[in-house]
C-alpha cells in the first residue's frame, strides 16, 4: 500500500519590472560605487526609497532645490594679503560651494557631447 501526497506551490507575487541603468564611462565614482555593492538593485532601490521619503515621488533631475551658492558670479577681487583665518574661511567656503556643486558634475557629462542643431 503507497500513499501519494500532491503538493502545488503557486507563487502570487507579480513578477519583478526589469529597469535599466546607464551609467557614462566618464563617470568614475558612479562605477566605483556600484562595483563596491552586494546587491546594486537592492541598493539603488535603497536609495530611491530614502529619495522618495526626503522628497516625496518627483523627478530628482527637476526638482526644486534650496538656492545653492553662485559658483560663476564674479565678485570683488580678494585683498593679496590675506591672514590665515581669512584663508581658511575662503577654503571652508570652496568646500561647500564643492559639496554642493559635485553631484551635478556628471551632468555636464551629458551636454559635453550634445548636438546643438
């Protein structure tokens, strides 16, 4: 005497969106990262959800932003003899003109090749 048991696993989830990302060979420290991830999906997935929470579900590229410093203005020339204090308060304020402006580097990447018609 044998005892058959039948067992079906269904699987309910919907399956998973394929998406693609193209990152520019020029852009060294988007390659970096992604090669230094476990799971690039989980963590660009990561990423868009912090995204979303600090922002809320907009297009990261237009989005509008906090007035950052004017990095192309041209102002008042610096006096020759600067102090030390006043170097590093300059420096401190490259600093942040940089850390600002450095996400958007590999932007100009895209323009760089453009054609103007």
């Amino acid at each position: 005497m044998s005892t058959n048991i039948n067992i079906r696993i269904t699987d309910t989830r919907p399956a998973p969106v394929r998406k693609r990302v193209s990152i520019p060979l020029s852009d060294l420290e988007t390659h970096a990262w992604w090669e230094a991830q476990e799971d690039p999906s989980v963590s660009v997935r990561m990423l868009i959800l912090d995204e979303i929470r600090a922002n809320g579900p907009v297009d990261r590229v237009t989005r509008p932003r906090a007035q950052a410093p004017t990095i192309f203005s041209t102002g008042p020339a610096a006096p020759a003899d600067l102090s030390g204090d006043q170097l590093r308060d300059i420096s401190e304020e490259l600093r942040a003109i940089h850390t600002t402006v450095a996400p958007f580097l590999p932007l100009f990447s895209i323009f760089a090749n453009a054609k103007v018609s």
